[in-house]
C-alpha cells in the first residue's frame, strides 16, 4: 500500500447471511480522507432479485461511510449520564 493509505475489513453473521468489505482508503497531504474503493461480498443464500440484494449492500456501504466519517462519537460525561439515568429507573 501507498503511503498515506490503508485497508478497512470488517465481517458479519446476521439473518442467516454472511457479509463481508474491504474499504481502502487514503489521506493526501493536506488530510483530505478518500474512499477510492469499497467491495463487498455476501452469501445469503437464494435470491429472488439480485439487484435488491445489491442495493442493500450499495445502501449499507454509504450508511456505514457516513456513520464512520460524519458522526460524532458521544464525550465520556454523555455516554456516563446516560448509562446512570438507565440504571436509576
């Protein structure tokens, strides 16, 4: 891999379907992230509409892009009223 680049790989078990990305991933020098490929595979068995099967993937590819790159994660004093406010109930 390039300098400044990397590969992302993640793996899932869910409604009987196995599912796995690879995203590669790169920061020029003014730390601009790009996202140059993402691929996907999954075996869930028989399909009746391949092309739902590939939107739904195409669908979660961006969601989990976005959630990685545009969320902000919760600060420690969020994440520890919250877990305290659950438990005094």
């Amino acid at each position: 891999m390039p300098k400044g680049s990397g590969l992302g790989i993640a793996a899932h078990y869910s409604f009987v379907s196995y599912v796995a990305a690879v995203v590669e991933v790169a920061v020029d020098a003014k730390g601009e992230l790009t996202i140059p490929r993402v691929d996907i595979a999954i075996d869930c068995g028989a399909t009746i509409n391949p092309d739902r099967v590939r939107a739904q993937m195409e669908g979660a590819c961006v969601m989990g892009v976005s959630a990685a790159t545009l969320a902000r994660s919760p600060s420690r004093t969020a994440v520890r009223s919250r877990t305290i406010s659950t438990a005094t109930r």
